[in-house]
C-alpha cells in the first residue's frame, strides 16, 4: 500500500467512525489493567513519574489519592506519589482520554464510548464543571466532596438513564451543534443543550424523587462543558483505529501532560513523539496573567486531532470571546488548517464555509513542508497546585514533535 | 507578427509577487495590481527536513 493509498484509508476510518455513547460506568470495572494503586493522566508518560509533573498534575494527583482513600492529607499524598508506589500512565494507554490534567482513579465513574463501525471502546470521566476544580489541580475539601457527589449522586442516577433510554449517537450531537455556534473544545453550550434535551424526561422518569433528577439537570445546565468529556471520548473512538495503520502518515493522537507536548502516528502504532509544551497567548480571569500559567496541559487535544475544536473554530466565532482574536481570525484558523490535512469530515459541516466539512487528517508531512502548525484552543491551569482554571486560549504544538515523527517514518517505510 | 513580449509590454503589468513584500510595495507605490503569494522554502528550507520529505513523497 503507498502512502497515498494508506492515509485515504485513514481518511475513510475516521469519516465512518460511529461514536456513541453506551453507558457509565467505574473506572475500575471497565478500564483493562487499570489495577488498584494506578492513576491515569493526560499526555504521554512521564518519564520520570511524579518529578516530571507540573503543578496542576501534581495537585490532581494529591486529590485523587485524597478522593480513593489512600491518604487523608496533602503530606501524605505528596509523600506516596513520590515513593514509588503509585503506577503513573497515561489515559490513552487505557483507552481513556481525560480533559486538563487528565487525572482517573478507580472509583470514578467514566462514560463508556463505542464506535459502532469498528467496535473499539473508549471512556472520559464525567466533567466536573468549571472554577476550583480536580482537573486543573485543585484538591481542596470542598473539590473532594463534589467528585463524591459525582460518584454517589450522578454516576448511578445518569448510569441508570441510559440503561433505560439505550444508546446515544454522539456524531449526530457534535454534527449538530456544530451548526449551532460550537467548536466542541473550548465551546460545548449547544452540545450540553442538544444532550441534556436527550436525557431529561428519561433522568426524571429514574429519578427516585424529583430533587435528585432536578438537581442533576441543574448541575448539567449549569456547566457548558459538560459535553467536553463525551466529545473527547468520541474523538478518541473515531481515531484509534487508524493505529498501527501501516505507511500511514496522519496524526493519530494529539495529547499534552503539561510538562511535554506528544503525538502519535498511525503508521508509527503506539511510540510518542515529545518536546516541551508550549505556554498558552490567551485570556485571563481577572487577577492572572501569562505568569502565572502552566505550560499546555491535557487529552482535550483529541478534538482538533478529529478536525474539530480549533480545526472548527470557522463555525464558533462566539469562541473568540472565551480565548481571543477576532471572529474572522477563527474563519482564517480553519480554513489555512486544509492546508495540513489530507482531507475534510462528511459530517462535521461549517456553514460559513457553505458547509464544506471540517479539516481532517493531519499529514505530518504536510506539517513539517508547510512549517504550519495545528491551532489549538485550550484552557489554561495555574502553574501551582490546587489553584485551577485562569484563562483560555490558542496554542500550538512543537514542531520537533513532527520533525521527529517525520525521521521515524523513513527509518520504518523509506530506509 | 507581433511577439507576445511586445504584447506584454504594451498591456498594464499585472504581478505576481513571490518573496519579499518589499517587491510588491514599490509597484503598489506606482499602483500597479500585485498578488502577494504566501511563500517559503518547504520546511522552512532545512535540507535534512527536504530530504526526508522527497523519500515520503506519495
């Protein structure tokens, strides 16, 4: 098979790609290998386990390690991830891909996603919403108590709902609301809208009293990225199965753990290609700046990879006010990433472009030709732990990451 | 018979401008129509880069 040939297969893959969401349920119970004493986390590994974390990991960590039990203070939790003790691997080597600092423990509850053309499965954890919370490295009590809530009160309310209701397509909500003013990375408004209309009557109907079904929905409506995680997942489904896709050239996976920015390519199978993540040109909440920003952290990336977030920032010009620029600065964002793909998605559709679909596809050698690289919208976490969120905005990948991706290509396929 | 360069030379110039912008911002000056195109070395001209490029080519 040439390249050529290789990569127009990849290309077919990734459009026939069905994600759908099937059902909830622990981490434990549904992630292969994930034994006790594992943690997960976004990005490639860190070699070096708990000395390479940044600030926001390593406070994920701490809450994690607070949440299962395995210790009751922020001195003990430093004192065990240090020690040796704890296996420390990415999402994406258990099949999950987790927002930020990425971070899934046993006990927690994740979605599970099926790609119900190749039959591959994938999970995400629920999204705890947005301010102080476990994913941008916050572990305070009051952290603790919400991700308890998530486990005790939501997972088996929503776990239940969808036993009840059966399946949903996950393709058709983000087609969806793509049309509606979302990118699906920083902007998930009409993706949360589109599914909460989907779960509601269903939620209530399980609900063992009206207040927990309501308080249910309100936390949904209340947190606009709710659909992140899901959509993540979805990515992450529709591009697993071009892994291993001998002389394929396209980007498989895209994932950052705040320390190194990674990629993976298909015809390479499952070695990352690394270089130091970049920090984020973006909007702060008041009272923070560039200073205080932990360089590029998180699996969230899995949606540019798919060719949506800031491959489809063309169909959210409401995106700029949450990471900055102009509207037809996000217009220009999609339209010069065709330049970098092989092809486009036949169901991801921008109507300002006249509904010409999505970029999708990334050749590295398109990459490393054109010096272009993927534009990225992202959440910026604070370099200390326990802080959180402070800002959003654009980002782009090293470029070594593709140059080396390049070398082991012809190492491989053209020696 | 008219050569195509004295047609050329008789007609408004029309430019394309590959390079440096400067090029193009003298004939703008004169108000002639430019077309600035976009371009670099591919790989930003780093041979071992092009090499590698030319052995992945389709």
């Amino acid at each position: 098979m040439s390249i050529r040939e290789a990569n127009e297969k990849a290309l077919g893959i990734i459009n026939r790609a069905r994600p759908t969401l099937i059902g909830l349920d622990r981490a434990g119970e549904v992630l292969e290998g994930l034994t006790p004493k594992t943690i997960l986390h976004a990005g490639p590994p860190f070699p070096r386990g708990w000395v390479d974390m940044s600030g926001p990991v390593r406070g994920a960590v701490i809450g994690a390690l607070l949440y299962e039990g395995w210790v009751s203070s922020q001195e003990e939790g430093e004192e065990l991830a240090a020690s040796g003790s704890i296996n420390f691997a990415p999402c994406h080597h258990y099949g999950a891909a987790g927002p930020m600092a990425g971070i899934i423990s046993p006990s927690m509850p994740v979605w599970i996603v099926e790609n119900k053309n190749e039959g591959n499965r994938t999970f995400s954890t629920i999204n705890e919403g947005l301010g102080r919370v476990l994913r941008f490295g916050a572990y305070q009590e009051e952290v603790i108590r919400h991700l308890r809530w998530i486990e005790e009160g939501l997972f088996p309310l929503l776990q239940e709902t969808l036993e009840k209701m059966g399946e949903i397509d996950l393709k058709e909500i983000t087609a969806q609301a793509l049309q509606m003013g979302d990118e699906c990375h920083n902007r998930n408004r009409a993706a949360t809208s589109l599914l909460i209309r989907k779960l509601a009557p269903h939620i209530m109907r399980v609900s063992p009293g009206r207040e927990e079904g309501a308080r249910v929905l309100e936390f949904m409506d209340s947190n606009d990225h709710f659909y992140l995680n899901l959509s993540m997942a979805a990515c992450k489904a529709t591009l697993d199965p071009i892994l291993g896709l001998k002389e394929c050239t396209l980007v498989a996976t895209m994932a950052r753990n705040g320390t190194d920015f990674g990629i993976r390519v298909a015809g390479l199978g499952h070695r990352w290609f690394t270089a130091p993540a970049e920090i984020i040109d973006g909007l702060f909440f008041p009272g923070y700046s560039q200073d205080d920003a932990n360089p590029d952290l998180g699996d969230s990336v899995i949606s540019e990879t798919a060719g949506i977030g800031g491959f489809a920032m063309a169909a959210s010009p409401a995106i700029v006010q949450f990471v900055g620029g102009s509207a037809g600065e996000a217009t220009h964002y999609t339209e010069s990433m065709y330049e970098i793909t092989v092809g486009e998605s036949d169901s991801y559709l921008i109507p300002i472009l006249d509904f010409r679909g999505t970029p999708t596809g990334i050749d590295v050698r398109r990459v490393v030709e054109t010096g272009l690289l993927p534009v990225i919208n992202t959440g910026i976490a604070h370099k200390k732990a326990g802080i959180g969120q402070i800002g959003a905005g654009l980002v782009r990948p090293p470029l070594d990451c593709f140059q080396q991706a390049l070398r082991a290509l012809v190492e491989k396929y053209r020696p | 018979m008219e050569k195509p360069v004295q047609r050329l030379l008789q007609e408004d110039l029309r430019v394309i401008n590959l390079g440096l912008e400067v090029f193009a911002h003298s004939l703008q000056e004169k108000e002639v129509e430019v077309v600035p195109v976009n371009w670099s070395p591919p790989a930003g001209g780093d041979q071992e880069m092009q090499e590698l490029l030319r052995r992945l080519e389709d």
